[in-house]
C-alpha cells in the first residue's frame, strides 16, 4: 500500500526575492483523503526534503506543512503516485 511523494525543499520567502533553506526541520504531514495526521519527516542540512513514501494508498492527498516559532507557516500540496 505505500505510495510516493516528490521531494522538495523548505525555505522561508524573505521578502525580497531571495530565500533561506531550513535545515533540520520538522515537516507535519497530513493525509488530506483520510483526514489523518502522518509522522513528521525532516529536511536535512539543506533544508532539502527527499523523495519517499508513505504509508497511504497511491492518488492519496497529502499536505506537508511546517509552523516555525514565529507563527510563519507554509504548506505543499501533493497527490501521491
């Protein structure tokens, strides 16, 4: 039953055409289908996030989202295949 996602990377927008990775983040992810909250994976010392898999059936919605302290947040969207 395990389906893939993309990778991607986490970065903050900093307002002026440039963007900071976040490296050793936490990133919640959501199975929208199914309405239920999957364990977090991180980025690594790049702020990269790799291609993988989740547990979930393929053409599943997922939303991977981080919050940071300061209330900025961000999320991605993906269909899993």
């Amino acid at each position: 039953m395990p389906s893939n996602y993309l990778g991607f990377d986490v970065l903050i927008d900093n307002d002026d055409g440039t963007t900071t990775p976040l490296p050793s983040q936490a990133v919640h992810v959501y199975d929208v289908t199914n309405e239920a909250a999957l364990s977090d994976i991180s980025s690594d010392a790049l702020g990269h996030v790799d291609a993988g898999s989740l547990n979930v059936a393929v053409g599943t919605a997922v939303r991977f989202h981080v919050t940071l302290p300061d209330g900025q947040c961000g999320y991605k969207d993906e269909v899993t295949t």
